[in-house]
C-alpha cells in the first residue's frame, strides 16, 4: 500500500532496462518486484508475466487467461528476485524505491563468457520522477528508458528512469 500512496499511476508498471557493460537485463514491476537476468533477454519475453503459481487441479492445458513463461532452471536465464521494500519521494521531486533480496541465488552464476554474476546485488534502488499523471492529471508516456548504474563500495544497483531521447531504440 506504500507505494500506491506515493504514486498509484505507476503501480505495477513495468519498465525493462539493460546494463550494457555487463549484459544484464532488468524487469523493473514499480511497487512490486525487480528482476536482474544475467544476459540480454528481449523485450517481447519480459513482458510475459513468470508462472510462479501452479494449478489445484492438474490438467493438459494451462487454465491461465493469460500467456505466462516458465522460470527457467539455466542461471543465464533465471531471474535474480527482489521484492519492494520502501518507497520516498525527495526533495528533487524524484521517488525513491527499494527493492530488495529476499533469499540467496539458488543456481549457480552463470557460465557464459563475458557475463558478471550478480549474486552481489542486495539491494535494488530505483529513482524515477514523479509521475506525469500525479504531478498534473495528465497521463504521460507509458514507455520510459533509464540508467543502470552500481554504487561503488556497496552491494547497490541503482537504476534512474528517465524519458527516452529521441533515437533511443524501445523495442
């Protein structure tokens, strides 16, 4: 409920970002979870929703209204998880939202050459402008693009959304 009281426009919207230097890939659901995938995945499997239910009564077919996606047991596929933890608006008009691990990696990292582990990360920080919907009834782009970045020292992402420029590729 913190963050549907901080900006109920951006409840549950997803926005899916990478980190270039070291081929991660986030799903970032606001006031509700973060993903770090240790390889690049594209948007178009993202924004399926992880099957982390199952059915009471076991039948061929899936019961779900919905498309879903199996979570992978391959640790290069595999999400690393966080839950949201805290959210604050600042002083710069800019919320403030943790996320964080809630249990150790179950896989190992993964194995693929030239990707970073991200078994570190213990905390996910999302910084994101308060909304254009909160700030003035008006609902702005759904699409935003962001920065990746890690707070030198600390086991911290920090991820910054921003509007995307204009021959930034959102696909």
């Amino acid at each position: 409920m913190k963050a549907r009281r901080a900006d109920s426009s951006r409840l549950l919207q997803q926005t899916i970002c990478y980190d270039k230097k070291k081929k991660w890939s986030f799903s970032v659901s606001w006031g509700y979870s973060a993903h770090i995938y240790e390889r690049f995945q594209p948007p178009s499997l993202l924004q399926r929703p992880l099957q982390t239910f199952s059915s009471w009564k076991k039948r061929p077919a899936l019961p779900y209204m919905f498309n879903t996606r199996i979570v992978s047991k391959d640790p290069c596929e595999a999400p690393h998880v966080f839950y949201f933890d805290s959210v604050v608006e600042t002083r710069d008009n800019e919320m403030l939202t943790s996320y964080v691990r809630m249990s150790p990696p179950r896989l190992p990292a993964c194995a693929s050459s030239g990707n970073h582990s991200a078994d570190f990360v213990s905390v996910i920080r999302v910084v994101s402008p308060v909304s254009a919907r909160r700030r003035d009834g008006v609902s702005g782009s759904r699409r935003e693009c962001c920065d990746v970045g890690h707070v030198a020292g600390k086991n911290i992402t920090e991820i910054k959304f921003r509007c995307c420029k204009k021959e930034e590729l959102v696909a």
